[in-house]
C-alpha cells in the first residue's frame, strides 16, 4: 500500500496512536492486568524505524489478531506492506474443530435415547449450535477487518 505521508509523519501517527507494548502479551491471558490501564490510543504494539506489529488496545473485547508490516520510503512516497494474522495459527481450526465436535457430542448424546420427543430437541440444539459457532466466526472476522479499517483510517490516511 503507498501513502501520501512521508516516513515523519507516519513514525508520528504510530507514536500518537499506539501504547507501546508487545501485542501477544495484549491478547494473552495475562490481558487481565490491563483492564485498569490506560486505553485512550487505539493501538497497542511495537514498532521501530522500518517495522511495526500492532493490535488494538482494548479493555473487554479482544481481537485476536496482530497486524504486522514494515514501511519505507520508495522514490518519494510512502511504501507499507502489512498483513493481518490470528494470534495463533491454529485458531480458525480451532472454531470448526470446536463446532464438529459439539455437532458430534450433542447428536451422539441425543441419538443414544432415541425417541419421538427428543427429535425436535435435537433440531433446536442443532440450530443453536449452528448460530452460537456462526456467531463466533464472524464475530472473529469482523474483528479482522476492524482492526486493518482502523488502522488505514488512523495512521495510513
């Protein structure tokens, strides 16, 4: 992505913007110590003369994403290239695996007392399966997108 700031002025968006801090930390479990900290920038992250890692900085709601890059100054403009990536690899396998075995362990476990009444049981727990987990992973994606938005909105332009 290029942008019509110069290297200055971008360096001083991310020191306006961010809260200095390793953003793995931010989305660890030990994120609880920071519900009490300050929160008025919208990110929370490293970066250092050509790179940059961020997340947002959030009190409740966390993101599960970073977005890292590096920038430089390519014949007069502005040359970012980041990418958005989960905070662990493994976590959109982690939603369907979740998802399969809960189909698996509710249906295994309704099929085992099989009668009349409880096949409109095993509908309603099979939709509220299918709309928790659907929930889930938008939710997750979501916040993928509201973390580049914001970040393009508030340092890049």
């Amino acid at each position: 992505m290029e942008s019509n700031l110069t290297i200055t002025q971008f360096r001083a968006r991310l020191k306006e913007k961010t809260k200095i801090g390793h953003p793995k930390l931010k989305l660890s479990p030990l994120a609880v110590f920071s519900l009490f900290a300050d929160t008025s920038k919208p990110f929370y992250g490293l970066y250092d003369e050509a790179t940059f890692s961020l997340t947002l900085n959030f009190r409740t709601n966390p993101t599960y994403y970073i977005l890292k890059g590096s920038y430089k100054e390519v014949n007069g403009t502005l040359r970012i290239d980041y990418t958005v990536d989960p905070r662990h690899k493994w976590q959109h396998y982690y939603w369907l695996f979740v998802s399969v075995l809960g189909f698996i362990f509710f249906n295994g476990v309704l099929l085992t007392e099989h009668t009349e009444s409880l096949s409109d049981i095993r509908l309603v727990v099979n939709l509220f399966l299918l709309f928790i987990f659907s929930f889930a992973y938008l939710n997750i994606t979501l916040k993928r997108k509201k973390l580049e938005r914001m970040f393009i909105k508030l340092v890049v332009r």
